[in-house]
C-alpha cells in the first residue's frame, strides 16, 4: 500500500497535525477523534461509521 493511501485513509494519532485535521474533516473535536481511533483503530471510514452508529467494518492490521 503506498503511503499516500494509507494517509488519506488512516488517522494517525501520533501527529496531531493529522488528528486535527480529521477532526475538522468529520466536524468532531480532536478528543473525540482520539476516543474514536482507541474504540476502532485508524481506519477513517470505521471511525466515520462509529460516529454515525454504523458498525464498523473489521479491524485490519494498521
């Protein structure tokens, strides 16, 4: 997987730069994208369908 992929699919909640701007692409606080990240992991559409309260597809390896 290129890492540019993965960049636009994952949410790294090691860079804070890149939870902030998820937070702002899902219009949520960067503490619930954190929340969010511990629950399901990385994928962004896993913690996009959390919040949505869609359960979210299978955890793959980040």
């Amino acid at each position: 997987m290129s890492d540019h992929f993965h960049r636009v699919t994952h949410i790294d909640p090691d860079d804070p730069h890149d939870v902030a701007l998820w937070a702002l692409v899902l219009d949520l606080t960067p503490a619930t994208v954190y929340a969010a990240v511990a629950e399901v992991g990385t994928d962004a559409a896993n913690v996009h369908a959390l919040l949505k309260g869609k359960p979210p597809r299978p955890k793959t390896d980040d």
